[in-house]
C-alpha cells in the first residue's frame, strides 16, 4: 500500500484524509498555500493537480487567493505562521478546504525556530479554538481528525507524545 513510502505518520494520515474527503479520481484542482513543499509530490503522485501559492506573506498580500479560483485549497501546518489567518481564510475563491494545525501542547512551548527567524509558531491552537476561527470566517467543518505524532526520543515529553492528538485535521465547506 501506498502508506509505506511515505516518510513520516503525518504525511500517511494527511494523505489518507484527504483522499477520504476529496478522493483524487474527481479532478479537483488544489491551491496549496505556502510555497512547493516536501507534500506536494505526493498529493500529486495520487492524481491532484497542485499550484501554490509564490512565498508571498500572506499576512500582507491575499492577491493570489482572490484571484484564484480553485476547487480546494489546502494548508497543511500553515496558519499558524500567520498573525491573521482570519484575513487568509476569508480571501480563499474555493468552496472546499482541507487544512492542518499542530495542536497546542500543554507540556510544550510554541515552536521557535533557533536559526531561522521566519520559521515559528505565532498559533498554536486548541481545536475548539481552530473551529471557532473557521466557522467565523465562513466555513462549515464537515470532518476533523485529531492525531499523535511520538518522536524517536527518551523522556517525559516523548513518552506524553505517544498519547497527546499533535495534529489536528480539517475538511470545511464555504457556508451558504
């Protein structure tokens, strides 16, 4: 099965999800956001045709996602980057979403980057917090999917890892 080429358990369940909610066999052209990453040839290996976005900061400029009509767009492990992904969901010209967030961890500090001053976490949420943020930017959870992601260390943190959802995925309509 396809699943055993896959690098890591995030890329399995993220792959799986979305062929449950947007099965490649549709056709469905998908706006990704955020520049080509490691992901993409796999979404395209399942028959996805994917464009993303131009490394544009999307806090600053939605030129793109207004004037790209799409079927669905994704973004996975992007809005928590953003200081407003408010402004970037509203802005989206799709009628479907599947996206991605690392989940709030209590026993774990936001991600920050040592060495790169871009790469952080200005979000880090909780899933009641995530859907709150969707349903008011005018999208309508249809399924969502919560997962662990452990690491290959010892200690407290990693053994909490292998019982606390990392992960949260979500499938979304534009509400009527």
């Amino acid at each position: 099965m396809y699943e055993k080429t896959f690098p890591n358990k995030r890329f399995q369940k993220t792959i799986t999800f979305l062929k449950k909610v947007a099965p490649s066999d549709t056709k469905k052209t998908i706006l990704d956001l955020g520049v080509r990453n490691p992901f993409v040839p796999f979404m395209e290996a399942q028959g996805y045709e994917v464009t993303n976005t131009s490394g544009q900061d999307l806090d600053n400029d939605t030129t793109q996602l207004k004037n790209t009509k799409t079927d669905l767009v994704t973004a996975f492990e992007i809005f928590e980057h953003l200081l407003s992904p408010y402004t970037v969901l509203k802005d989206i010209q799709a009628d479907t979403l599947v996206c991605s967030v690392p989940l709030k961890l209590w026993f774990a500090k936001a991600y920050r980057s040592k060495t790169d001053q871009w790469d952080m976490h200005y979000h880090e949420f909780e899933d009641w917090q995530f859907d709150w943020l969707l349903e008011k930017a005018g999208w309508h959870i249809e399924h969502r999917e919560k997962f662990t992601h452990p690491v290959k260390k010892i200690g407290l943190r990693p053994l909490l890892r292998l019982w606390t959802p990392r992960y949260y995925l979500v499938h979304a309509t534009r509400k009527s």
